[in-house]
C-alpha cells in the first residue's frame, strides 16, 4: 500500500451480464429498489429510474422463492424497454432461494451470517474445534451446489458480509470484530478458489465507519496473503438520509477509494433510490481526479500500522491535541455571522482584522504580525515567518506549512517550540497524499505536534461540500491523524453550512460528537412501513437530545446488530409491525406501526429519566 501516491488496486475482472466489473473497468455505481419484488411494475418502473439517473446494477430483494421467480418477468420487462441493466438478487437466510434466483439475476448476494449459520440469537456459544469444523463442512455442502448453479446460468455472486449479521458461530470465535468479519467472508472465498469459480465480488459493510474501514484494509491484506484479487463492493449500511447520510457514506467510502480500493459503489441513503446515484457519482469523479497526479516523496513512519492504527501521540497544546477531541477551526472573514448555535466552532481565524463583535465561547486567531496578544486571540505564522516565532511569547501559535515546506529548518523549530499546532496546507491533486507525508515526517522526526488539517474549496452547493471535504478527511480521520479540521470554503455557502459539515465529518468518524446520531437503512422490498415519513417523525422529537443513538431499521436481517451501539432502536416486524429495542435487547414486540412512534418516544423519555435518577 502506497499511502502517498493514488493507484487503483489490480483485481480480477467479474462478468456480470453486459456490464463487467473490476479488472479494467470503472468505477461502477449501484442502488437497490425498495418495491415489493412481487410487483413487476412497480419495480421496472423504478429499475428505469435508477438507470436513468447513472446506475449500472439494480438489486431487489428476494426473500422467498415467489419473489426470485418474479425476477424473470422483471428482466422482461426491462429487456423489452431496451434496459440492458443487470439485475442483483438480496438473499438472506434460505439458500433455496439463491437456487432459484441464480437461473433469473445476473448475479445473487448472499450473507455468510445466515446464508447456513443458524439465525442469530446474540447469546455466547461455544463450539468444539470438532463441532466448528462441521459447520464448516456444511457450508461447503450447501455453498458448492449454488456454486454449479452460477456456472450453469453465468451468474456471479456477491459475499456480502454486513456487520449487523455475524453469525453466534463466528461470533463464539471472533467476537464482534473486524477480524470475525474476515473470517467469515473467507470461509466462503476458500471454497470459491477451491472450486474454481471466479465471478466473485466482495461486500463488507457496516454502519460505523471506523468498524467498515478497518475491516475492509484487513479483508485485502489477507486476500492478498492468499493470492486472491477479488473485486470490492464498498458502502456504509445504515448512513441515514440528508447531509448525514451523504457525509458518513463519503466519509466512509471516500476513505477506501482514496486508497485505490472498491470497484463498485453504493450510496446507503433513506430516501429514494435514484436519488443515491448522484451523490455516488460525485464521490467516484471527485477521488478518480486525483489519477496520474504528480509523485509525492512521503514516507511512511515506521510506528503506523495502515491495519490497525491508532491516534498518533501529540502533546496537547491548551485544548489541541493529546486526548483532547479535535478540534474545528473556521473562518470570518468575510464579516458574515450566520451561524447555528449547535455546531459552535472552536477556533475562527479572522486573519488580519478582529471584529468588532466576537462570536461567544470562541477563541480567535490572527496573522502573527498583527496580533497584539489581546485576550482570547493567538498569532498564527507561515513557514517563512519562523524567525518571529521564537520571539513570540503566545502559548498557542498555529504554523501554516505545506508538506514541501516541511525543512530541516522547520523541523529544528518546532523541536524548540512543543507550543505550536501545525495547520497542514495542500493544493496538490492528490491533497490527502501530502497531508499524509507531512504527519508521517513529523512522526519519524519525534514531533507531538498537535496537526489541523485546512481544507480549501469553492462551493456553491452543500452537497458537493459534505461529499468532497468528508472524502479528503476520511482517511486522515481513520489513520488516527486528525487533532483538528478547518473547512475554507469561498463559494456562496454560509458559515453555519460549512461549520455543521466539519462537525458532522468528526461525528461520522467518531471522533466527536455534537449531535443525535440516527443509524437508518435505506429500505428495500422487505420494509413494511413508510420508512422516510417515520425517519423524519423521530428526527423532531430527538434532533435535540445530544450523544443519543437511534437506530431505525426496516426489517430484521441487520435490524439489532447492525444498531448494535445506538441507544435506541425501532425495527419492522412485520406488515405494519415495529418492534422496539434498547440496544440489542427487544423492549416491546409487535406494536402498531400507528403507535409505535409515540411508544418509542415515550421509552426514550422514561428510560433516560430512570437513568439520571
């Protein structure tokens, strides 16, 4: 892994119908219809609206075996409207129906977790090596004849491991890990390898970006290990909808493509389906940029470990760095004030002037020739101002450096001076590659420099912001990198816009938190209730109850382990059925979709009211 320098990662190319994935292919983007699989027309109507607006692959799901059947007459109508796209069929806990939907879809998605794994129960099991072995064994009894089915029909298959569906098996071996999760995509990948089939992409996803990152770096150096090339499906499960949805899934996404990983995408929105292919496009076109960018000299550090790192050591200067959370820095300039209370920055800089009037809670930072020491304010330098800097007697001073400016001289100064936070600049195409280099050199040098890293850009839309600022950060954030973010931004967005899209990347990468966190699917044929209306129902009643996690799922099969870690949980039972979850445990079953909002408003009052007592 070049950690510097931006390069695709070779794969194996993956016949799918008329449109082939990995090898030399691009960047492929997907979305998945969330119509009843039974109703043909409403699901080619759909079908045509994700292809119309760029998707190139279509999954439905087929929970049973009269919905695999129907994918034919699906096909059909597609095909007869002149739509060439290939179909994906969503299968969980019953193989026979992977049977039947190999001979209809272009390709079928199973989950190692249910695929022959009996159904979770969330209790500790233990397994003999012997007992482990045989489970094993029925895998691949059961995995090998679909295998022949696939060749039979041309039909490729997707692995596709979700967090929320480890299996007790895995489970009783691994716990709720990134390496659990491996484990179990491997156990499938051997048996492919060993019966020679080929057509095999890869999914390993989760709601929590820093659990989906992890696991994907450490899916590829095991492969790698045992000399497979198999192409990468990546996503965020559960991102949400609005800006939420569209910073985790950037932030998560971004952070892998960043590094020459996934060949195929999809945008986990909870809204509709067409509407996940722009935001996936953005996201594909703003990394592949970056492609035959000029070579940056980085060296990698010999302490970071790229599987499983940790926050680098800094010592923290005031509220900078060390176990500090990090921290925002946004600008004034322009004299403009509109801001939202919720998402206060911690830092402004207002470059040569101070306003008159001065934001409440909020230190300022000033050009280092004209700060004057004022109360509240701290001088911030460039890398040709270092001969001042000594005779500044500030215990916080910011130092604004690109990486080529990273001089033996530099290095020198900051050895003398543990008080200055460095502010990491980058024009180059490839902005996370330098950003990269300049913190690996502080790290072989033995600097604890607290790092903020500016973030430059010229927006007029808000969603072209949170995706392409939550890319750049994705991979300084998950490599532990990050004691601070500052977002420039010089289009026509305001403050308040710019400064919740830098809270919102902390929170999507769970370094920070200023808000309520909502952990919801996108839906798919399997959700039995209006999931958007429903979303946007809780979002009011709790948008204000800071730090609290809320888990809203359409149906079981990721439901309780996929909200693993939110407070609360609402999830589908049934048709026109909810159930309600405190974590992982089911507090209430079956309660009217009518009523459920309000009893799940009602628990969280209680609940937390019992919890101050």
């Amino acid at each position: 892994m070049d950690l510097f320098n931006y390069f695709r990662r070779e794969t194996t190319e993956v016949n799918i119908g008329a449109v082939p994935l990995g090898g030399p292919n691009s960047i492929r983007v997907q979305s998945m219809t969330n119509t009843s699989t039974q109703d043909t027309q409403a699901c080619v109507e759909q079908a045509k609206r994700i292809v119309d607006a760029g998707g190139e692959y279509v999954r439905l799901t087929t929970q049973g075996i009269k919905e695999a059947e129907n994918l034919m007459n699906i096909n059909i109508g597609l095909r007869s409207q002149g739509y060439m796209v290939p179909l994906v069929a969503d299968v969980h806990f019953n193989p026979k129906v992977a049977d039947v939907a190999a001979q209809y879809a272009e390709k079928v998605r199973i989950n190692p977790g249910n695929y022959v794994d009996a159904a979770r129960t969330f209790k500790k099991l233990e397994y003999t090596d012997e007992e482990y072995a045989q489970e094993i064994q029925k895998i691949h009894d059961r995995f090998v004849p679909f295998l022949n089915i696939c060749k039979k029909n041309h039909t490729a298959i997707r692995i596709g491991v979700n967090h929320g569906s480890l299996s007790d098996r895995i489970m009783s071996r691994y716990g709720d890990t990134p390496a659990g999760m491996v484990e179990s995509c491997m156990e499938f990948l051997r048996i492919c390898v060993e019966e020679n089939f080929t057509d095999v992409v890869i999914s390993i996803k989760a709601s929590n970006t820093v659990v989906m990152v992890k696991t994907v770096r450490l899916l590829v150096d095991v492969m790698e290990k045992e000399g497979m090339a198999f192409p990468l499906h990546l996503g965020v499960t559960e991102a949400g909808d609005g800006e939420d949805g569209r910073i985790k899934s950037a932030l998560g996404i971004g952070a892998l493509l960043s590094d020459g990983l996934g060949d195929t995408i999809r945008v986990s929105l909870s809204e509709a389906p067409e509407a996940e292919i722009p935001v996936a496009r953005k996201l594909v076109d703003y990394v592949l940029l970056r492609q035959d960018h000029p070579y940056i000299p980085g060296l990698e550090a010999p302490e970071f470990n790229y599987l499983s790192p940790e926050r680098r050591k800094t010592k923290a200067v005031r509220n900078i760095g060390g176990e500090h959370v990090p921290v925002v820095i946004a600008d004034r300039m322009d004299g403009k004030k509109e801001v939202n209370p919720q998402f206060t920055p911690d830092y402004i800089y207002a470059g040569r002037t101070l306003p008159d009037q001065r934001e409440d809670g909020v230190e300022y930072i000033l050009d280092a020739d004209v700060w004057q020491g004022e109360d509240g304010t701290w001088p911030a330098f460039n890398h040709a101002q270092l001969p001042l800097m000594g005779e500044c007697n500030a215990e916080l001073k910011f130092l604004f450096m690109p990486y080529m400016a990273q001089t033996d001289e530099v290095i020198a100064c900051l050895k003398h001076h543990p008080e200055v936070v460095i502010v990491s600049q980058s024009n180059h195409p490839n902005r996370l590659g330098e950003h990269r280099a300049l913190v690996h050199q502080l790290m072989t040098e033995g600097l604890q420099n607290p790092v903020v890293f500016f973030q430059h850009y010229s927006e007029d839309d808000a969603e072209n912001l949170q995706i392409k600022s939550a890319v750049d950060m994705g991979a300084l954030i998950f490599d532990g990198l990050c004691d601070g973010i500052f977002l420039f931004n010089q289009g026509n967005l305001s403050h308040a816009v710019v400064d919740a899209t830098a809270f919102g990347i902390l929170q999507a990468g769970r370094t920070r938190t200023s808000k309520t966190e909502y952990i919801s699917c996108p839906g798919c044929g399997r959700t039995l209730y209006d999931l958007e209306k429903t979303i946007a129902r809780i979002k009011v009643a709790t948008s204000h109850l800071k730090g609290l996690k809320i888990g809203i799922m359409g149906c079981i099969v990721n439901g309780p382990g996929e909200m693993a870690d939110a407070d609360y949980g609402y999830v589908g039972a049934g048709r026109g059925k909810i159930s309600l979850y405190k974590g992982k445990v089911c507090v209430e079953k079956n309660i009217p979709e009518e009523e459920a909002v309000e009893r799940l408003l009602k628990f969280i009052r209680i609940d937390r009211e019992e919890n101050q007592q």
